[in-house]
C-alpha cells in the first residue's frame, strides 16, 4: 500500500479510535463520573452554591448526604420496587430505619440497582431516603420507583440533608451553572467600550500603515521584519519583568506556594520528597532543582531581594524562550516566507498563557520551553533528508530532562518517536536493524535521566505517574472541586467566556480553554474575580476575549491548511513534518479533553496546561494570518486588507497591554 495512502487511514484511525475512547470512557468506566439525564429517572444533586473552594481535602470521614421524602403506600397486587443510582456508595432507608441488603459500596454505580420496598412500607404515608457517601464529588442519585400511584422519581420534590442538617431541595445533576461571582466584574463588551480610544488608535496604526506601504515597503524591510518584531518583543518582556514580575507577590499564581514549598524542601532537607508529602511535590525534580539553585545563588549576591529574582528569573525565561521557539518553528517550516517567523514571533510574545504563566511560579514554562526544543529538534530530523545519530540522541537528551521536568513530556516522547520511526522506514528505508538501533539512541537518554524516577514512583506507589489528582494513598489526600461530575452538556456549550470569562470554566470545557488561552480567566487560581491581585490591566484583557474571535478563526483555518500539507506535500518529509506539528497538537488537545472527563474540576481544563502547544499554535495563527493577506492582496482589496491588518494590530496589543498597561 502507498504510504500515502496509509498516512491517510493512520490520520482517521487517530481520530476514530480516539472518539470512540473518549465516548466508551464516559459511557462505560466506573471511575469517569460522567451521567447523562434520563427522563424516567433523572440525576438529582445537593443544593451546594457554585464556589471554587476545595472539598475533602485534609479530612478522612466523608460526609453523609441524606435525600429523601414522603410517599403514601396503599397494599396491591403489585410489588414496590426501587430502581436506583447513586454515586457512590448509598444506604437505603425506610422511615429512618436502614433496610437490609438496600446497601451498594458505589463501585459499579452505573449499574442500576433494583430494591424490593414492599415489606418495609406500611400503609399510609412512609419516608424513603437514601443516604449516599462520595469522596470524590457530590452526592447524585438517580431513582425511580415503581409500584406506587403516581410512580416516585428523582425531582426537585426531594429534601437535602448534609450530616442530618437540612440544606433545602434537591436540584437537577448540572454540570454547567456560572458561578456567580464572575458577574462582579466587567463583561468583554464594557471592556471594549471603555478601552476604545486607545485600541481605536491601534486599530488606526495598523490600517494607515497598511494603506501607505505601497510607498515605503520594500524586499529589505521584509527581511529584516523578524529581527524587528523580536528586538520589540525584547524590549518589552524586559519591560514587563521589571515593571510587573519583579513586583508581583512570589505566592501569586496557580499552586505557587505549593510549588515553592518544593524548592524549599530541596534546600533544607537535601533529599526528594515523596508524591504525599505536599500538595504539589509530586512533580518531577528538575525545575525544582535548578529553581534552588536559582535561589541560592541570588541570595548568595544579593540577599533576599537576589532570591527572588533567581525564582523570578527561571518562569520568565522560560516564557521568553518559548517565543523564539515558537518564531524558529514557523521559519523551519516556511522558510521562503519571512511574514511566517515574524507573525509567530509576535503571536507568541504576546499570547496571554504564555504570559501570565511566564509571571507565576511553577513548572510550566520551563517544561514548555524543553519539550518545544525537542519539537524544534524533531521537525530537524523530519525534514532532514537523514536523521544523523548525533540529532537523535540530542533529541533523546531534551525528551529525559522534560521527562525529569513534568509528564506531559510522555506525549512529546511518544509522538516524537513514533514519526522519527515512520520517517525511518517510509522516507529514509532505513532497514529493520538501522530503525532499532536508532529507537534505542533516541530512547537510551531518557531512561538513563528520568527514568529512575518513574521506577521510584511505581516502587513507592504502584504507579509511575502518581499525581495530585485527587485520589492519592492516604485517607486525607483526596479532593476535588465543583463540579465533580459532567454531562454532555459540558462539552457542546460555549460562550460564557465572550460574556462572563473570569471563572468562566465552570460553564465549559471550551470556555475553559478560551478564557484561560487569552486572557488570565483562571486569575492566578484565586476564587473570586472581585479580588483579583491589580498587577494586571483587566480592561484591556476583558477586551481581548472579543477581539481574539477572529485570531482563533485564523488558527483554526491555519491549523486546516496544515492539514492539506501534511497529507499532500510532495516532499516526504515536510510531510513528516507537518503531520508530527499537527499530530502532537491533536495529542495535547485531546489529552486536556480526557484528562477534563477522568478529572472533572473547574480548574482542569486549563489552556497552560497545554502550553507545550504553543508552538504548533503559533504556525497555525501564522499560516492563517498569511493565507488571508494573501488572498486579499490577490484579489487588490486593500481596504478590506487594511482593516484585517487595523485589528491585527489592535489584537496584538490588547494582549500584550494586559500585562504591561
């Protein structure tokens, strides 16, 4: 068969298979709490308030959730039976007396449970309850019982009990209610409204320069349009560390103090923690390790004010050095078009997740910066007429030290090395013992660098991935957060963050990653948008969310026109290329999607999450960018291309002035 042909069906088998994963997951697996609604027996819940706040944590008794209320039971021919689900373990109780074997530990709680009532009831008026215990999530039950006139099911009529302390009725199973506080803030519309002389003035700049470069453009100022767009990026990261970094609080940011906690640990004990000694110290260790060193070396010249700049300085170069990864990806793979690195370059500069996670102390950027050189590196090796063995094993050196930085570098390494194998064979016809003699120079380094600690953790907790992820060894290390369940309904809603982004992920997986991609809509992992810390200029961010419609349209449409390459590039291995960009995207995007389903907390889906994308994002907003210029300036439509450019630049400095202004 032509390996075209099998690159083809290799494309659809990676996105049914994953689909169809996705979908049995969460229509199967007990341990995905994911409920679909159902009219005979409908999901209900406890009336908890939307809040952000953590439950479980540091208690080991679980709180009993009692629903019940009154039927009227009058003997017949026929039986009285209950149909339940509940997540998880339920006792069943008639008239406060628990009934024997109406009991179920959870474990199988999809599997509908049916109870005879019958010798329980008594004519008259009974009280049926249930009393349901999850460590995990809210208590759901789904029931319908049969037998009575009318039949009994699972409504708003229900009483809610925590702890036999009435908490009013019950309300239906709904992954997707807004969490009130973020209406104290302002909406993206008044944002724009209030910003509008200053992004009018932008939006002006970039359509008179558009409109007059006819008279000043030229083939040298297009050559040399990257160099000045990385000396402007330049200037300004430096500026936006001095002006805003340096000043922010160290404990600010998502989980900072947990992570410094780390650090902390490695300086005065000398030795790793275990995944349970703390919140966040289930991480791998190289970040930390060089984050102490950081620290300790500042100190060592300049006092505190030193060790603050050394953990300051290890995020913030991480951020920086994402934009020239993001900016050296687009040259690699457009290299006849100059337009290409600079729209990356400035794309990246200014992304929002990239920026705000450049400010907060953790693992993120650092990682990122890692796994983007292996990206570099492997598009090398793809494009390259050979893969060199010096190549490969210095792609296997940056695949260990992410391993030994955070795991998402496992699908940087999987797919990395399923296309240098594909490359291998269908591009290079590297024979079998070649291939495998070259997989073991790929894979030797990461072993030796990380893989040390994978067998500690497996040794240690019968599980190399172990993490935070609210189900450690220990009676007091589970957790979550609302919702603790989802529903379809999650995941085919979106438009909360175009009207309410801040907290915005308590709506929907795709409010989630929108809000979080261009703007700080998780704010730093506070619970409150009213309290937001005032480093950054949330007028001009609110505004972003809107201006960013159109940018995400040109990644989406950059993202398809990749596509075309990968599948139709005459070449072989920009073919290879493409299709590992594009791959490792899918790959990314689609680990946040399930990791949202078998993890359903508000803040999960986070875009920084994802950050290792960011620079397949950035070609994609490049190629984007390119093709609609292009098309516009073949048609001569240079008002048209003009505005496209006027909100370009509005765009790219309502991002960036988030931060600095």
């Amino acid at each position: 068969m032509p390996w075209a042909k099998l690159q083809k069906l290799g494309a659809a088998a990676l996105l049914l298979s994953s689909a169809g994963f996705f979908l049995l997951r969460a229509a199967t697996s007990p341990a995905i709490p994911f409920v679909v609604q159902d009219d005979a027996a409908p999901w209900i819940m406890e009336p908890l308030p939307v809040a952000a706040d953590l439950h479980q944590w540091g208690h080991e008794r679980v709180p009993v959730i009692r629903f019940s209320r009154q039927v009227h039971y009058e003997p017949g021919s026929s039986p009285v039976t209950a149909h339940v689900r509940a997540m998880r373990g339920f006792t069943t109780l008639v008239d406060h007396e628990r009934i024997p074997g109406g009991h179920d530990d959870g474990s199988r709680w999809r599997d509908e449970r049916v109870l005879d009532l019958t010798p329980h009831l008594h004519p008259g008026d009974n009280e049926i309850g249930f009393e349901i215990r999850n460590s995990r999530g809210p208590a759901l039950l789904s029931l319908r019982i049969e037998g009575l006139d009318p039949p009994v099911r699972t409504d708003s009529t229900w009483s809610v009990f925590r702890d036999d302390v009435f908490q009013g009725l019950a309300l239906p199973a709904d992954d997707t209610r807004r969490n009130p506080a973020a209406l104290a803030v302002e909406t993206p519309l008044e944002a724009l409204l209030a910003q509008r002389d200053p992004l009018l003035l932008l939006f002006l700049l970039g359509l008179i320069a558009t409109l007059t470069a006819p008279r000043w453009w030229n083939d040298r100022m297009q050559a040399a349009l990257p160099r000045v767009v990385a000396g402007i990026a330049i200037v300004a990261w430096g500026a936006l560390f001095f002006e805003k970094f340096i000043p922010l609080p160290v404990e600010v940011g998502f989980d900072a103090r947990h992570h410094l906690h780390y650090v902390e640990w490695l300086r005065t004990k000398w030795s790793l923690p275990r995944a349970t000694d703390g919140w966040s110290v289930y991480h791998p260790p190289f970040f930390y390790a060089v984050a102490a060193i950081c620290e300790w070396a500042g100190e060592a010249v300049a006092g505190s004010f030193g060790g603050k700049l050394g953990i300051k300085w290890l995020p913030f170069a991480g951020g920086l050095a994402n934009v020239w990864i993001a900016a050296a990806l687009c040259r690699r793979l457009f290299p006849d078009d100059r337009r290409a690195a600079a729209l990356g370059l400035a794309f990246a500069a200014v992304l929002p997740a990239n920026l705000y996670v450049s400010a907060y102390f953790s693992n993120e950027t650092f990682h990122t910066a890692l796994a983007g050189a292996a990206v570099l590196v492997t598009v090398d090796l793809l494009s390259a007429p050979s893969a060199s063995a010096r190549r490969i094993f210095f792609l296997g050196c940056l695949l260990g030290l992410g391993l030994l930085t955070k795991y998402t570098s496992v699908i940087v390494a999987a797919v990395a090395a399923f296309f240098l194998v594909a490359k291998l064979v269908a591009v290079e016809r590297v024979p079998i013992a070649g291939v495998g003699a070259r997989l073991a120079l790929l894979l030797a380094p990461p072993v030796l660098l990380a893989g040390w600690f994978y067998v500690r953790n497996a040794v240690l907790f019968g599980d190399p991935l172990i993490a935070n992820w609210g189900d450690m060894p220990g009676p007091t290390l589970k957790w979550w957060q609302q919702p603790g369940f989802h529903t379809v309904s999650f995941y085919t809603t979106f438009g909360e963050s175009l009207q309410h982004p801040y907290l915005s992920a308590f709506r929907s997986f795709w409010d989630s990653l929108y809000s979080t991609l261009w703007g700080d809509g998780g704010i730093a992992g506070r619970v409150n948008p009213a309290q937001r810390h005032p480093m950054w200029n949330y007028g001009f961010m609110s505004a972003t969310y809107l201006l960013a419609i159109p940018a995400t349209a040109l990644s989406i449409l950059g993202a398809a026109r990749c596509l075309r390459r990968a599948l139709r590039d005459p070449d072989g291995g920009r073919r290879a290329a493409f299709s590992f960009v594009l791959t490792l995207a899918y790959a990314i995007g689609f680990g946040l999607l399930y990791m949202s389903l078998r993890l359903p907390f508000f803040a999960q889906a986070k875009a920084s999450y994802g950050l290792i994308a960011m620079a397949p994002l950035a070609v994609f907003f490049a190629d984007g960018v390119r093709w609609l210029d292009d098309w516009l300036a073949h048609r001569r439509w240079r008002v048209p291309r003009a505005v496209v450019f006027g909100w370009l630049t509005a765009f790219l400095g309502s991002c960036f002035l988030s931060f600095l202004g």
